[in-house]
C-alpha cells in the first residue's frame, strides 16, 4: 500500500524478550515439568509469503447493494466485475502465488475463521471433518487417523499437511504427529484443503491431497484475547494471545497455550489422556515504499511445545495371553522457527524466500526420536506475455535424525543416524486460450531425494469459465510417495505365533531396495454460484497406484529370542485403482440461518476408508445475540484390505450430533456451551497400527472468550 508521505521510517525495536518470557513461563508452567532435552526453537508460518493483504474479505449474501451502481447505464455495468462470494475466496496452495477457488482448476475447499468459531471443535483435526473427501477418524485421545480420498490410518503418508506452507510431516513414516499441531484456533485465518494430487507443485508425499493451514498476520491480532474451555473430555484448554505495533509497519503478537485432555474410553481403561504446553510469536514489517510497484514483507515467527502424550501399546509376549497392552506416556518436545521475504514488483509479479528450521523430539518406552529439519525456498511468479501466467521455484532440505532404542529386541532402526538431502524444482505455466473463458495449466516437478533418487510429477489441468457464476475444470497428474526411514531402515516386532515350541516372532524388516509408490489421478469438477444465496461444488476421481509398498513373508532365522520371521517392505507391481465422488453445498436460507453440507463416496482396492461420509450443519443467529448451531455426521463401516496387519474389531457405522449455543455479552465478551457426540456414550473410530488407542466418549464443554 502506498502513503502519501514516502519518507521511509526505522521501525523502533523495543525489549520484546518481557512479553515473550511471560507468555512462554505461563504455558510450560502451566504443564509442570521440565523439558525432556535440549531444543532448537521453531516456527510456524504462512502460505509461502503470498498471503492477502487487504483486511478481512466481505462474504455471504448479505451484504448491501450498492446504491452506485443503479445509477449506472447498461453499458456500464457490462464493465462492472461481478462478485460471487464462493468464487472469490482467495487461496495461495494450489500455485503457490495468490488466486481465488473460482479460479483453481483443482478440487479446493476453504475452511474459514467464521466456520471454525461456529464448529464447536476444539482442535485442527476436528476442523478437517468439514471438508469433502477427507477421512478424519479418531485412533485415541490424542492419536488421529486423516487421510484424503482413502487409504487412511495413524501413519497414513500420501497427505501432505503444511502450516502457514511449512510442512509438519515427519520424515520417519511420511505422516503427521496431530497431537502437536494444536494451533490457538482464533488465530487461524483459514484452511486451504486440496483434494488431490499437488506434487507438481509441493513434491513427494502431496499424493492424495494437501491441507495448507493459513494463520494471520500479527496486525489481524491486536489486543488481547483469552479463551478458557473447560468440560468432561477437554478438561481445559487455555489459551492467552497479544498483539500490538512496534511502528507504524511493524505488528508483532505473541501467545501461550495450555491443554489437559481426558482419556478415552476402554473397558479396562484407556490411560491415554495427554497434556500440553506451548508458546510462540510473530512479527510482520512492511516497510513503506515510494514505488507503487515496488511492496515487502518480511515475517518472522516460531513455536516451541512440550507435552505427554498418554499412550497403550501392544506388547507380543512368547507366552499365553501372547499379547498385552502395556500404558506409556510418550514424551514430546519441539520448536520452529521461520523467516520469510516476500517482494512484488509490478501487480503482476513478486518473489519470496522462506527459510525454517524445525526440530521434532519424541520418547517411549521403546524409541527416541530426534528429527531436525532445514528448508529453504525460492518461488518467482510473473506473466512473461500476456496469456502467460508462469510460476518456477528452487527447493532445498536437509534433514538429519538420531533414533536410539530403548528396546532393541522390540524395535530398533538400521543404521540409527541418518542424514538425507533433497533437491527439487518445478514449473507451472497458466496459458490463457480464450480470455476470460479458457484457461490450460501445465507443469511440473524435478525432485532429486535420498530414497529413489530422480522423481517426475507432471500434471495438465484445464479451466473453462462459463460465466462469472459457472465454471469446470478437467486434470490428469502423476505424483509418488517416497520411501521413509519407517519402510528402509525398520526392524519391528508385529506378533507373535501362539504355537508349541520355540517363540516365533513376526518382524517388519526395511529394505532399502523399495521404489517410490506412484499414482496417476484423473479429475474432473464443476462449481457454481447461481444466487448470492446457494453454492455447490462437485468433483469425481479415479485414481491408480502402484509399487505399494506392502510386507512380504521372507526366509525365518533364528535370533537371540526366538524364531524370527521377516516381513520384507517389497513394491506390489499390480495397479491398484479407486474412485469417488465429492460433493459439497451451501444455501443462505435466510440472512440469520444458514445451512452446510458435503457428501462423500470412494472405492479403493487398497488402504483403510469409509465408502460413503456425510456432514451437515445448520447455523441459526438468534435474537438478543444468541447463535445456535446443529452439527450432524453419518460415517460408514471402515474397509480394510482382507490381509492388512491391523487387527480386527466392530467397525460400526455411526451417527454423531454435535449442539452449540453461545451468547454475545458484548463484542469483547463471548459465552459458548457445546456438546459433542451426543448420540453414542462411547464408540470406536479406528485402531492404532501400533497401540491399542480407546474409543471416543460423548462429551460437553464451557467456553468463554474475552477480546480487547
């Protein structure tokens, strides 16, 4: 943004160290334990640099006319843009450059901060429910199961999930730790969620789909704000955020967060509750500038944690019962740190630079794990000629791990340390062939890894824009899961024989010999807006995989306890293919109701999944301030692969119901009662691959919220 006067000012940098160490003593206080080890401090981040810069967008239907525009003649008005509030939210994952969900020739879905507030959740995974396509099952208290389009299970790898555009994968299985990725949820501005291949653009691991989980910026978040739940499950979960202004372009906030969480349901008990602590901060500078052309934004921002997460493993004995579930409290501790520079020189071109360092500690009762991430990215967007709009970056990570075991006969990785480097570049080339009206985008990505060394992952996708309200999309892509530590390096006892003799011992055993699981997805969609009012959006798959990495029976030998036989990590050479269908709706029905829902099918030959999902939710803004939301879900049996390693158990279909009332005192003081899984007093979402997990409990809480 331009200012009329142009005279450059040095920001002034007060002590924040105060502000900081408060906040941070409050939360790991508020845990009571000393840290487990020496950490690096971290952070989280937003979308590669290329966020919004004007202050929150105008949605919904119910916004005033414009009086303007009915003193317009016909031929004026053909030169008015239209807005359509479902076409016009902006999203950054799908290029990895600003455009809007009418614009993305990708199955896209956008989970802002007003369907956050109104979800009645208390955690980034049960968000994820809200979007079509993703699978999100709870495995125990603290332990999720998310994947999309299929294929689910805790260690689940063909989903690629960013924080601000910063991955939280770990490179251990390729999968996601959910109990440490417990954002403040005020704080976050949306969710970006495509279903679908983006390997042309974030590379190996983005198969099945990518969830980007947007915060805002510092100057969104001045004052004060606190929120205190408390209730049965959530026993409370506290957090406390500032925000203020250094200058006049410079805006910092810094936050603590606290959660004790009960644990699940089991018949003999669970022992799965957790706890944790967190703090963080961040700072955005936009200097001013004299050239209308020429804007920055340098960010800087990090997190650190430290917790418990309760856990039950299976233990296999070489005796009756043979296998038994053992309590632990897993350890986890970490941080991040990140520090971007985004630049544009003209409306339609701009670069940034993202540097992050993150460091993920965990230990049980049989590993530890040391895992520390370094990243660094360049992406430049530009439109070289007028119906080229051309977007290429350079990618670099390093990643180094120390997994000691503290049970070797149990599990234990081969060799123990590791160092692994990846180098990746990609292209992507929006060619406009009817302006306005026809669009075709091809691209991809040159990845050079550790694992399977050189990997492609092209894609061809094509917009057609009907009109303003209407508009289609077709895709083809390839993209490939790598290997992990988990599948080259492992040595993992899965069960035992119950058999006379000897005990025998069933093992996973890495190899180092597995390729890269690859996938091609064909897509298709179609989205519109035809009133203010109502919104939908459809889109159908199929997909085919193949080299899955599956375990293979090998050759037994013997071992210092007992008979071992290996299952050997080996590509299965026969494709595997899929299909579904996504669907997702929203109608206005009136300026103080609303009402939302998506509907899910899916086949797979391969993977755990629920075949068909349903979600609704109805919002009702009452008089005197009151809000009333209904939120409803049926959920199908979970499938699995007739020789899948996980044990069985009743995979009941299920209905849950959800009741939120809250009440607006003022606009600094806000009252919300909410009640959870109503309908069951306890149910089972999915089982551990690892550990025994416990079933969900119906649960309420209290929340109030206080800004200032």
């Amino acid at each position: 943004m331009v200012r009329a006067n142009c005279k450059e000012q040095q920001p002034r940098w007060p002590n924040l160290a105060v502000p900081l160490l408060l906040v941070g003593v409050a939360a790991v206080s508020a845990f009571g334990r000393e840290p487990a080890g020496q950490m690096a401090v971290s952070a989280a981040a937003e979308p590669a640099g290329l966020n919004r810069t004007d202050e929150d967008d105008a949605r919904g239907a119910s916004e005033p006319l414009d009086e303007s525009l009915l003193e317009l003649d016909i031929e004026q008005l053909g030169h008015v843009d239209v807005v359509v509030p479902a076409f016009d939210v902006e999203v950054t994952s799908v290029t990895k450059s600003e455009s809007t969900v009418g614009h993305s020739p990708t199955a896209i879905f956008v989970i802002d901060q007003e369907m956050i507030r109104r979800s009645g959740a208390t955690s980034v995974p049960e968000l994820l429910r809200m979007a079509p396509g993703i699978h999100v099952a709870r495995a125990g208290s603290g332990v999720w199961a998310i994947s999309a389009r299929g294929g689910n299970g805790v260690f689940a790898n063909k989903l690629l999930v960013l924080i601000d555009g910063r991955s939280v994968y770990t490179p251990l299985f390729a999968g996601v730790y959910w109990d440490v990725q417990d954002l403040v949820l005020e704080d976050i501005d949306r969710i970006e969620v495509i279903r679908g291949p983006g390997a042309s653009v974030w590379g190996a691991n983005a198969v099945n789909g990518v969830i980007n989980i947007i915060t805002k910026k510092a100057n969104q978040t001045r004052g004060t704000l606190v929120s205190a739940i408390g209730g049965t499950e959530d026993r409370t979960i506290t957090s406390v955020r500032y925000g203020g202004q250094i200058s006049e372009n410079v805006s910092y906030r810094v936050y603590g967060k606290h959660r004790e969480v009960d644990h699940g349901f089991l018949p003999g008990g669970a022992s799965d509750d957790w706890r944790q602590g967190r703090f963080g901060f961040r700072i955005d500078w936009e200097p001013q500038s004299c050239a209308a052309a020429n804007t920055d934004q340098v960010t800087v921002q990090g997190d650190y944690y430290i917790g418990e997460t309760g856990l039950r493993w299976f233990d296999y004995q070489p005796a009756p019962l043979f296998v038994q579930t053992i309590p632990d409290d897993e350890r986890v501790e970490g941080g991040n740190i990140l520090a971007r520079w985004t630049h544009r020189t003209s409306d339609s071109t701009q670069y940034w630079l993202q540097f992050y360092f993150d460091q993920a500690n965990r230990r049980n009762r049989y590993l530890s794990q040391q895992i520390g991430t370094l990243d660094v990215e360049f992406v430049h967007a530009s439109r070289p000629a007028e119906t080229h709009q051309l977007t290429w970056g350079l990618h670099y990570r390093h990643v180094r791990d120390d997994l000691p075991s503290l049970n070797p006969s149990r599990i234990e990785f081969v060799p123990r340390r590791r160092r692994t480097n990846l180098i990746s570049g990609f292209i992507q080339d929006e060619i406009t062939l009817i302006e306005d009206a026809l669009f075709f985008t091809l691209g991809t990505k040159l990845e050079h890894n550790a694992f399977t060394q050189i990997e492609v992952q092209p894609t061809a996708r094509i917009l057609w824009s009907i009109d303003s309200r209407h508009a289609a999309w077709a895709a083809v892509s390839r993209a490939v899961r790598t290997p992990s530590r988990y599948e080259d390096d492992i040595r993992l006892i899965m069960g035992v024989l119950p058999a006379p003799g000897p005990p025998t011992y069933l093992m996973y055993a890495g190899d180092r010999g597995v390729e890269a699981e690859q996938m091609i997805a064909m897509e298709a969609g179609y989205r519109a807006q035809p009133v203010d009012s109502f919104s939908w959006d459809v889109a159908a798959f199929t997909y085919g995989y193949r080299d899955l990495i599956n375990w293979v029976v090998d050759a037994p030998y013997a071992s210092p306890i007992g008979t071992i036989i290996p299952l050997v990590a080996r590509d299965l050479p026969d494709w595997e293919w899929g299909y579904g269908v996504e669907l997702a709706a929203e109608w206005q029905v009136t300026p103080q109701w609303k009402l939302f829902g998506n509907y899910t099918f899916r086949h797979f030959d391969a993977g755990a999944f629920s075949p068909n999902v349903v979600y609704l939710q109805s919002s009702w803004d009452l008089p005197s301030n009151w809000e009333f939301d209904l939120i409803g879900a049926y959920v199908d049996d979970v499938e699995r692969l007739p020789d899948s390693p996980v044990p069985s158990f009743d995979t009941s279909d299920y209905i849950s119901l959800a009741l939120r009332l809250a009440w607006h005192y003022s606009e600094a003081l806000e009252f919300a009662v909410v009640g959870q899984n109503l309908l069951d007093e306890h149910r089972r979402e999915f089982l551990s691959e690892l550990h025994a997990g416990s079933e969900v409990q119906r649960a309420v809480y209290a929340q109030v919220i206080w800004r200032r």
